[in-house]
C-alpha cells in the first residue's frame, strides 16, 4: 500500500502541477507568470523523472515489498511513460551486468555517440551540457515504446493517455504544449541525459566497478528536485544494486568509515584530475 501511495503521490503532484500552470497561463502576461510558467514545467520533468526512478527501482524488485507489485507498479509507472517495462528491465540489467560495454549494455550501446567515456575536461562539460540544448538527444531519450509487452490493460492505459493529450492538446493547446508535451518530450528526457553524464561521465570504460560510477553529493533541496528516490547515490546503486533506494543515503553513510571508500572521487562527489588523460578500456 506504502508504494502505490508513493506512486500517486507523484501523479497528484503531475496533475495538480498542470492545473497550476493552466492557471498562470490564464493571468495577465508579466515576467512573473513566465518565471511561474517555467519553474511549473519543469518541475513536472522532475516528478517524471521520479516516475522514472520508480521504475529503474521495480526493475531491481526494491520498490516494493512483494516481487509481484514490483511487477505491477513497474508496469503501471512505464505506461505513464509510453514506455515499455520489460524493455526498460532488460535493458537496464544488462547495464549492470556489463556497466559501459558497449557491445553488451544495452542502455550504453544506444548513447555510445555522445562520447561519455571521454575523459572529463572543461570541452567534454560543456559538450554535455549543450547537447540537449541542441535536441540531440531526443532520438534516444524520448523514443515511445506502444507495444502490447507488458500486457492489455497497460496497453489501454497508453492509448488512454495518448487519447488524453491529444484531447488537452485541443482544448487548450498552450498548456497542454508547455506542461504535458514539453515536460514528458524534452525536460524530462534531458534531466535523464544530464544525470546519465553525472552518473558516468569520464568513467564509462573503467575495468572496475567502483570506478564506474559516481556519486552526485548535492545539497538537500536539489537532490529532492532532480535527484528524486535517492538516485544521486549512483556508485553505492551499482555496488549493491538490491539495496532499496530510500536506504541508499544509508549505504553510503556506513561505506563512508572505510577510508578506501572515502579516497574515492567518485565517492564523495570529486573529479579525479589524475584521471583526465587515462586513456579509455581497449577492449571498447
């Protein structure tokens, strides 16, 4: 009950989101109602995003107590999506199993071209940082998986809400552009492109997995935005990918008093300087 409760949290937070910026649109223009307008979109790509991490965590069955509702609420929270639970789950498995392989992750393998196993410079940052400026990664990040996988009722559900935007769209074609289309289209997508590159920029290749991944040690109030379910915490998820991730700030609390774990710049939050110009893993 503790998880689907969770769940409609998000969805309430969604739609009351929404309901709000129809309502900052129907008021005199001012600098105000634009700022209002901004910070409402994009704070529903950052609630996607949470809807999002559900799902990365039913993939790995820490969502929820039963394996089952796991299942279920995966399913659910992908349709919300347009996306495709099963897909999400074997794909993102094979990322743990073969953490930047290109020819065996399958998430990775698809993102191969925007160069994050490119050692961290101040270029390679900015290259990052611009590429969703430009829309390139929208092919990839925002593709709409429709198929019947996961079963009818999460098919209907996506026909259902394809049916609802196309409604709102009609009716209210501005709000429905500004805090449906853009939001699920490109906020969300790039929020997903720029904590890849925080997760795994300038570690992808890295014949260890502790040196795979980082943690992102933001404050408080930012990891709750666009960090939503713990997932600034990336090293300690790949470590121990079974660890639920409400427990994750745990984890790495413990992990903290062994000083092996606290040298580690992807640890604590650091970038590794001596590490720019390593070469990356020849076998990629």
């Amino acid at each position: 009950m503790d998880a689907w409760l969770i769940v409609g949290g998000y969805v309430g937070l969604i739609l009351a989101s929404i309901i709000l910026g129809s309502y900052l649109l129907s008021l005199p223009l001012s600098a105000w109602t634009v700022a209002g307008a901004v910070a409402t979109a994009t704070f529903i790509g950052t609630r996607l995003r949470g809807i999002n991490n559900i799902v990365h965590e039913c993939s790995h069955a820490t969502f929820a107590e039963d394996r089952s509702d796991n299942v279920t609420i995966g399913r659910f929270c992908a349709a919300l999506l347009l996306k495709s639970f099963r897909k999400y789950r074997d794909d993102h498995l094979s990322h743990h199993a073969h953490n930047g392989d290109y020819e065996h992750d399958a998430e990775f393998g698809l993102i191969k071209k925007f160069g994050l196993h490119d050692p961290i410079t101040p270029r390679t940052i900015l290259r990052h940082f611009f590429v969703p400026l430009t829309g390139q990664h929208l092919p990839l990040y925002t593709s709409v998986n429709l198929s019947a996988e996961d079963g009818r009722l999460f098919y209907g559900l996506k026909l259902a809400l394809i049916g609802a935007m196309a409604i709102f769209l009609l009716l209210e074609p501005v709000a429905a552009i500004a805090f449906v289309i853009l939001p699920l289209f490109y906020i969300y997508p790039t929020i997903n492109f720029w904590t890849d590159c925080l997760d795994h920029a300038g570690l992808v290749g890295a014949n260890d997995e502790i040196e795979a991944s980082r943690n992102v040690l933001a404050p408080t109030l930012v990891r709750l935005i666009f960090f939503p379910r713990n997932d600034s915490y990336h090293l300690v998820h790949h470590l121990f990918p079974q660890i639920p991730a409400r427990h994750l700030h745990k984890a790495h609390h413990e992990l903290s008093s062994d000083p092996s774990y606290r040298r580690l710049p992807a640890a604590v939050g650091r970038v590794d300087h001596r590490a720019v110009d390593q070469p990356m893993d020849a076998s990629l």
